[in-house]
C-alpha cells in the first residue's frame, strides 16, 4: 500500500512538473512573439503583428491557466471592419478598404477609385511615454507603435475565509488617425483567460452640416460662431478565428436563448441550438442570447453580448445590420467591406469582400469557426467638449468556461 501511495503522488509530482514546463518559446511564421505570465501562475503566449490594412492583431493564442498546460485558443484575432457613417454622408466611410498599393484595376469599381484607407500604415501613430502607461514596443519599426502595461482588474476569486485574490489584466493598443480622429485598438488578456477586445474612439472632430437633423449645435471656438457639428454612427466588426480542437476543425458554436414563458411560472428553461452553416445572427436582449464555441470535449469560450444596444442601418449592406456573423474559416476572408448602390462589389484579388458574399450557407461542420461580432456606437458632438472627441470605448468579452475540472486559483491562494 505503501509503494501504490508513493507511485501515486510520483505521478502527481511528474504530472505538475510537465505542467509547469510545458511553455515553450513561441514562433511566429508573422510578427513577433510575445508572452505574459502572472504571480498565480497563469499566463498567455501568442504573437503580434501591426497588419498594413486593420493595425494591430494577435495570432495564435494560447492561454494556460495555474497548474494547467498550454492550450491555444485562437489563431486570429483583429478588427475586420470599422465603418464611420456621418449622417448628412449618404454613404459610411469605410476605414479598412483595399490595400494601398494594389493595382488600380484592382482597386477601381466602375471608374469610382476606391480610397484605399487603412487603419494601419501611415495612419498609425507614434507612441510615447505620455500616451503610453507602460512598455513601449517597435517590433519591426524603428519607432514605437504599440504599447503593453498590466493593470489590476479587482476580485478575482475568493475560497472560504481566506483572503480574495486580486486578479490582473494584460493589455495590448495601437493608435491609428483618421481626419483628426484616433482609434486606439486594444486586446486585454485576462489572469482568468478572459480576452477583452476594444476600441477607443477620441480626438478631434472638423465635420460640419447645415441640417440640424445630422447635427448638435456647437460653437467655434476660434471664431466663436454657432455651427452645427455632424453626428456620426461607427460600427466595429471584430474577426475571431478560433482553433480549439487541434487546428479547430472540432470546434463548434452554439446558440443560447433563455425565452420567458408564462405557461412555465414565467420560468426561462434553456435552449442551445447548434449553429450547424454559416449564418447571419442577431441580439435578443429579451431571450438573453448568447454564443458559444466549445471543443469537442466541451470547453470553451462564451460571448454574452451584453455591452450592445446601438443598432446599425444599411439597406445596401445587409451584413451590417447583424451583431454575429459566423463563417467557416478561410484564410482569404480576412476583412468584409462595404457594398454601395451606384457600385459593384469590389474586386475579391486583394482577399476584399463582403459578409454578405461570406456567409453563403456553407458547412462549419469541420471547419474552424469564425466569429464576426459587431458593435455599433452613436457620436454626438458636445457643446461643452467641441471640437475635442471625449474618449467612447467600445468593448466586450470572451469568457472561458470548464477548461480545468476545479478552479485553477483556489490552490494559488
């Protein structure tokens, strides 16, 4: 009995030693590799990369919880569309569009020369110790155009009348410009694997009009003449491609819906609907609906689109007036763009094309799954701020659920 009791806990040993070692150094094949560890033990590794076109993006995430191997969880993460409509405008502006210097039949849609605009590149700013609380990174620049820092994120966990553990976040933000205004793209890492995409809109706006309807009355301050300063909506389309279960090819998304039923005592059972194509979903704040990808050995990462509520409308673009897109992953479909009525679609050669085109009805059976969730702002002009922007972040999350069988931090404590 002896002997089975000390081969038992040498395998326990064994078992913790190849969990604390199983880290190893991460390789890029595009960016640079990066990795955070905390004082619990949890940590992530993944690479980064400013792409030309959506600025920054992380690839091939992998997330290992306190006593836990490494696990990736996503292979691409990034802004796949950010659309900044002002309303006296009959069409948005659409912020990542052809690549620069594609070819101009490439980039040319019925004599109309598409702009070309990016949120990478030459609209990436700077970075310097006043806009950056933190590290300073270059990577393949010569100039620092992203910045890191860890900030404490409060109660992490708390076990009987021992004292809560505090929990800390990883963050990661690039700056890009655009006529005055700045959109600071940033991905939080979470000590629990929580990811926390977002986007902070600030600056200065100059967009002016004449009809009241589009507009909030401000004043000049140069001059001190009474102008109308144009409201806009911003739309920000995020592309999760995750990649669970090996490649992915197991993962699969469910639907949730917690309808009220007056025939139950007004209970709300829960319905889980297998999202089986690929398809175009909306929020129901009345079901509380909700989206999941699971492996197929039934862990996961939840998205409860709680920080919606704004409402995006396009007649010409029916992709951008769903919350949830979800597409079998193709590595050409990187970014979805917009379509206008007095235009064709743009040309697909630089991997361009419409959520509309995306979502086509085909299998996800096997397939990597990809989320497109949307989020969707209204800016309005303040008369005590004008022309400066008060900073509006747009964000939410991914929550992981049964990646470890007993929470990983009560024995951190």
């Amino acid at each position: 009995m002896r002997r089975l009791t000390r081969f038992l806990l040498l395998l326990s040993s064994l078992g913790a030693l190849w969990a604390t070692n199983n880290v190893h150094a991460m390789e890029c094949d595009i960016g640079e590799p990066f990795e955070t560890s905390f004082d619990s033990g949890a940590s992530w590794q993944f690479c980064v990369t400013l792409d030309k076109q959506h600025a920054l993006e992380l690839r091939n995430i992998h997330y290992r919880a306190p006593g836990d191997f490494s696990r990736r969880v996503l292979s691409h993460l990034h802004l796949g569309q950010t659309l900044l409509h002002f309303h006296d405008q009959p069409q948005a502006d659409v912020l990542i569009n052809a690549d620069k210097n594609a070819d101009k039949n490439d980039s040319e849609v019925d004599g109309e020369s598409q702009d070309g605009q990016s949120l990478g590149g030459d609209a990436l700013k700077v970075l310097n110790e006043n806009l950056c609380d933190g590290t300073l990174h270059a990577l393949d620049s010569a100039d620092p155009y992203l910045c890191s820092s860890v900030k404490n994120t409060g109660l992490l966990a708390k076990y009987n009348l021992r004292p809560g553990l505090q929990g800390s976040q990883y963050r990661l933000f690039s700056v890009s410009q655009y006529k005055g205004l700045t959109f600071q793209i940033a991905v939080g890492l979470s000590e629990d694997g929580r990811i926390g995409p977002s986007v902070t809109l600030s600056g200065r706006t100059s967009a002016t009009t004449n009809d009241k309807r589009y507009g909030n009355p401000v004043t000049e301050p140069t001059s001190q003449t009474d102008i109308i300063a144009t409201q806009a909506s911003v739309l920000y389309t995020w592309r999760m491609a995750f990649a669970m279960s090996n490649d992915g090819d197991n993962d699969r998304v469910e639907e949730f819906n917690f309808k009220l039923l007056p025939s139950l005592n007004n209970r709300r059972p829960m319905e889980v609907t297998n999202l089986d194509v690929e398809s175009l979903r909306q929020v129901d704040a009345d079901a509380f609906r909700g989206w999941r990808v699971l492996t197929d050995i039934g862990n996961g990462y939840y998205l409860d689109p709680q920080n919606s509520g704004f409402s995006y409308s396009d007649k010409a673009n029916n992709w951008a007036q769903f919350d949830l897109a979800v597409t079998a992953y193709n590595d050409c479909e990187k970014h979805t763009t917009v379509k206008h009525a007095s235009t064709n679609q743009a040309s697909n050669s630089q991997c361009i094309g419409s959520l509309d085109d995306f979502v086509n009805g085909e299998s996800i059976a096997n397939q990597s799954p990809v989320l497109w969730y949307s989020l969707s702002r209204v800016f309005r002009p303040k008369a005590e701020d004008y022309p400066v922007v008060s900073s509006m972040q747009t964000d939410f999350e991914i929550i992981p659920f049964d990646w470890t069988p007993t929470s990983p931090f009560e024995t951190t404590q």
